[in-house]
C-alpha cells in the first residue's frame, strides 16, 4: 500500500512538472500579464524579451562617451562602427517607439552616453496610426535625459511593388512619409534633438528599387545596409561633430 501512494505521488508531482515546462516554454505566462494588466500588449512578445535581455547585457560593458544606437531589426542589422568608432548597437529585433521607452530604464549607459540615435517606426505601423506614433515619440523622447543630443532617423521607405509589401496594407510609403512628420514634430518638442530625414539622402536609391531590400521588400540588402550606415554617419557629423 504505501509502494503504491508512492508511485502516485511520484506521478502527480512528474504530471506537475510537465504542466510548469509547458506554460514556461509557451507564451502563456505572457498573455496572461497581458490580459491582466501587467504587461504591456500588442507587440510584446516572448522573442522580443529575450532579445531586450541580451540587448541589457552589453550594457555593463558600455564604456562613457559612446554612441548609442536604439532600434529596430532595420539598426540593429547595422555595422556600428561604420556609424562612429565610439557606437554601441542596442537594436531590437520588433523594436516600437512604445516598446523602446519600456526598456530604456534598462540601459544605465544612456547617462553616460555622448549621443543617442534612434531609428524605429517601421514596426509601429503595424499596430498604430501615424499620428499615435509621433504621440509615442514624444514620450520615448521626453523618457531621455534633456542634456543628452539626440538624432532621430526617419523611417525609410519601402519598395512598394513588393509582392510581401503590396500584402501588407499598413505599409505603404504614404503613411511612412505621414509618420515621419508626427516623428519629425515629436523631435522639434525636444530639446537637443535633431530629426534626420535619411530620405533625403536615399531618395535616390531605396523607394521601389529592390536591389537596397532584402526579398520582403523593407529589410535591407547589404547595399542598402552600407548606405544608410554611410548616411547615418554623416548625419552624426552635421548635427554631433563632435561624434
């Protein structure tokens, strides 16, 4: 009798077990937060945790005196030191200006920092309009230390006769380019913070032209990837010589 409560006892502790891997493993802890309250909604996810995560880490070894470069997955696949020499990418796979004033709390580095660059806004459009998203900007701005100069790159354009972008009705250039102008004012709001519209600098090269785009169509290909990183530079040269 007590080898059989045994046995049960190691079976219900093992069915337990089992059910914790499985909720951690899922999202459902996440929904969970999300539905209660707890945690933000909408473009939060587990993978982008993971990688916020990973992002917070390299903080510690941030020295004083960099370049932080906040973003989305468009930065983050930027070579930093073609950017500046002193430049620390802290983009985000998914990243939103909503999702970006959630985890700047995380980087300690942000107080010793020279200049702060952000480019995100291709992923806000999925879930808000362009008028919300330079709402969004001006609280992610207003979350930055007032002394620290900021340049806030536009949202580039996509090729729109892309088969992947044509699917996709959030994004389209003409609410790009309506984002861009609430992004634009957000940052005249702001002390120290310089709107760079790379449009100018890539009217030239990026709208319809697949050969700066990956195969969906927004992402960028290697020659796309240099260019932008070629304008970014330069941009931190106009408005932060000393970077």
């Amino acid at each position: 009798m007590g080898r059989t409560r045994i046995v049960f006892a190691l079976y219900i502790v093992t069915i337990h077990l089992l059910l914790i891997a499985a909720v951690v493993k899922s999202d459902f802890v996440a929904n969970v937060g999300k539905t209660l309250g707890l945690l933000p909604p909408e473009e939060f996810n587990g993978d982008y945790y993971r990688l916020t995560v990973q992002s917070a880490l390299k903080d510690r070894d941030t020295p004083a005196g960099a370049v932080l470069l906040f973003g989305d997955s468009i930065l983050a696949s930027l070579d930093a030191q073609r950017i500046s020499g002193t430049a620390i990418n802290q983009g985000v796979v998914g990243d939103t200006a909503r999702s970006l004033k959630y985890r700047l709390p995380l980087y300690q580095a942000i107080d010793r920092a020279k200049t702060i660059v952000i480019m995100v806004g291709t992923n806000d459009l999925k879930y808000r309009e362009p008028a919300t998203i330079g709402t969004d900007f001006v609280d992610l701005l207003a979350a930055l230390p007032a002394s620290k100069p900021k340049m806030v790159g536009a949202i580039l354009p996509v090729d729109g006769n892309n088969l992947l972008v044509r699917q996709r009705p959030w994004l389209t250039n003409s609410r790009i380019e309506a984002a861009n102008r609430a992004i634009s004012r957000a940052c005249d709001q702001v002390a120290d913070c310089k709107f760079f519209d790379v449009r100018d600098r890539t009217a030239a090269y990026f709208p319809d032209n697949p050969a700066m785009f990956r195969a969906d169509g927004w992402h960028l290909s290697y020659v796309g990837r240099r260019l932008l990183e070629d304008f970014l530079a330069g941009g931190l040269k106009e408005n932060h010589p000393q970077d």
